[in-house]
C-alpha cells in the first residue's frame, strides 16, 4: 500500500469482546483510517457502537461474512487495505480459508492480522511433536490457518497478495466472568485449568496490539505471530487463591483429573451442546498435560508491539472481585 493510501480497515467481530475494545483505538490513530463493519445486525451493531458508531470514518455495511462474494464486494467498493479476521464457531476453517480467497479476488488487501491463540504453531514445534496433544477442533483450526499464512500465500507485491501479522492472545481475564455465579454462591471456581499453569490475557492488551498491527502496515510485524498475555502461569490452585483472598471466601478449585474433567463435560454439555463441551474439555486436557504459555523472548516481543507491559492478571482479580462486593452490598 503506497504511503499515500486511505487506510480502510475491514473488522470481523465489531460486536465482539474484542471488536467493541479495538474500535476506538482505531478511530484515535493519528493516520485517520476508515473502518468497515459488516454485520447481520446493523441496528444492533450501532447500538453498541455507542456514539462511535456516529464517526463518519465507521461503515456499517449490512452482510454476512459467511459470503465470499459479499466480502469481495464489500472490500472492493469500499478499497479495504487491511483486514482483522477474528472468528471462532464450527465452520470456521471454511469461512477463514473464504475470507482469504475474497481477500486475494479484490486485490484492494494488502495486510491481514489474524487472531489465533497463543503457543508456537510453526512447522518445527509441528514436526517436534507438538500436534499429538492438540485434539480441540478450535484449537486445531488455527494451526491450518497460520500454516496457509506462513507457507500458502502470494508474497504482498503479486496481484492478489498480502502481507500478515497474527495476534496469539493466552486465556483471557474475562473468562473468570463466568465462574461468578459458582464463586459467589457454592465458593467453586468451575474452570479446570490445571496444574501446569496457563497464562492470562487483558481483552484491552488483544485489542491494542491488533490496532497497532493494523496500522504497522506489515513494515515491522509482517510475518510474525505475537503473543499476548502474561508470562507468569496461573494454576487451577493458583486461580482459587487469588479469588479466595479477592473476594473474602475460601473458593476451591476444579479438578483436572478424569473424574473433574467428565464433570465439567457434563455440566457444559446443558450449556453449550455435547460438540462443544467435548472440544472444550479437550482444550483444558492439553493445559493439564502441557500448560499454556509463552516464553520470556516471546513475552518482550508483546511489549515492543504494545508499547507498554501487559495487564496485570491479579490486579484483575482484586479489581473485580471489589467490584462484585460493592455490587452485594448495595
């Protein structure tokens, strides 16, 4: 993209957790980029959009991003320059690999940032063993994708060609969020998280570096992945503890033994289906038998991209858990 370029950003999950964070980090950026929402739900969107959603720089384009050739479209008539993908759900390697095609077809693109998850996918953790304990098909995803990202694209100077940055954000704080009806009432914190540790991630730290790689351009991110979260690993233990002193309570932990885990299908299969709770109960075996983190050189590298330290994951904790009795005692 040549310096005297628009940018146009096209933004999947505006509505999201992340999407409603990383709006306004970009509306704020000095070069003044336009960004385009498509959605199912433009009234709704708008809604949440708040007085945002009043820039004349937001384009809410009203489509399914489920159609290639609505993408294509949209990307073309409005000169996209870059894009977030940013998407989860059962067919999301079909919609990705999608997106990607639209991407190449409108030749307007010419970055991507990608959200994947945290750990090193690349071919050599890949052909040293680490996909025999990756069975969570929303984890697995990821791996296909950021491998069509390293070894399956056109460079960024051929027609139809992009450059890319992927964001491996950890577990994220607001996870915790469910467990606070379990917490308050039984003292159970229900997230099986292990007893090698993971670590956490700030929604707001997700959404900055996301912002900062979409207006980096490819110049100093492209062709990386970039964790997010923090370098210190939490326990199942570890998390009860924290809350435990947080909130006043005793809180005990799940189990990650066969006994806890098949608990906690149980319990999510009445939430979020029998697919899910089983990828899910996948997802937190991996934690038990790996752990889920980043090394010390992967972490520095998020501070360069941010430009600051990370959120802290304990001061989350003391943080919300005062907001929560605060909330009780009115």
């Amino acid at each position: 993209m040549s310096s005297d370029t628009p940018s146009t950003y096209l933004i999947t999950a505006a509505s999201g957790h992340i999407g409603q964070r990383l709006v306004p980090l970009i509306l704020a950026q000095d070069t003044r980029p336009t960004i385009i929402l498509p959605t199912n739900n433009p009234d709704r969107l708008k809604s949440q959009l708040g007085s945002y959603g009043n820039d004349a720089r937001v384009k809410v384009v009203h489509g399914n991003i489920q159609d290639p050739i609505f993408l294509e479209t949209t990307m073309r008539a409005h000169g996209a320059t870059a894009t977030l993908v940013c998407l989860t759900g059962e067919n999301e390697l079909m919609i990705t690999l999608n997106f990607f095609d639209a991407m190449k077809r409108a030749e307007t693109v010419k970055h991507l940032v990608y959200l994947s998850a945290c750990t090193n996918f690349d071919l050599d953790a890949i052909q040293a063993g680490h996909l025999k304990d990756v069975t969570a098909g929303h984890v697995l995803v990821k791996h296909i994708i950021e491998a069509k990202l390293r070894y399956g694209l056109l460079e960024r100077d051929q027609p139809g060609g992009f450059s890319w940055t992927i964001i491996g954000p950890s577990l994220f704080f607001d996870n915790d969020l469910r467990s606070k009806g379990s917490m308050l009432k039984q003292g159970f914190f229900d997230e099986p998280l292990g007893n090698k540790g993971v670590s956490r991630a700030d929604l707001a730290d997700i959404a900055l570096a996301t912002a900062n790689a979409l207006q980096d351009d490819g110049r100093v991110w492209a062709g990386k992945k970039v964790m997010i979260g923090s370098l210190k690993t939490y326990t199942s233990t570890d998390t009860a503890r924290l809350w435990s002193e947080a909130l006043g309570a005793e809180i005990t932990a799940a189990k990650s033994d066969e006994e806890g885990l098949a608990e906690f299908e149980k319990l999510y299969r009445t939430r979020v289906g029998p697919a899910w709770a089983r990828d899910m109960r996948l997802m937190y075996e991996f934690f038990e038998r790996n752990g889920f983190g980043m090394t010390e050189a992967e972490h520095q590298e998020q501070v360069k991209l941010l430009g600051k330290n990370p959120a802290n994951y304990e001061e989350f904790v003391k943080k919300t858990a005062g907001e929560w009795k605060r909330d009780a005692s009115k």
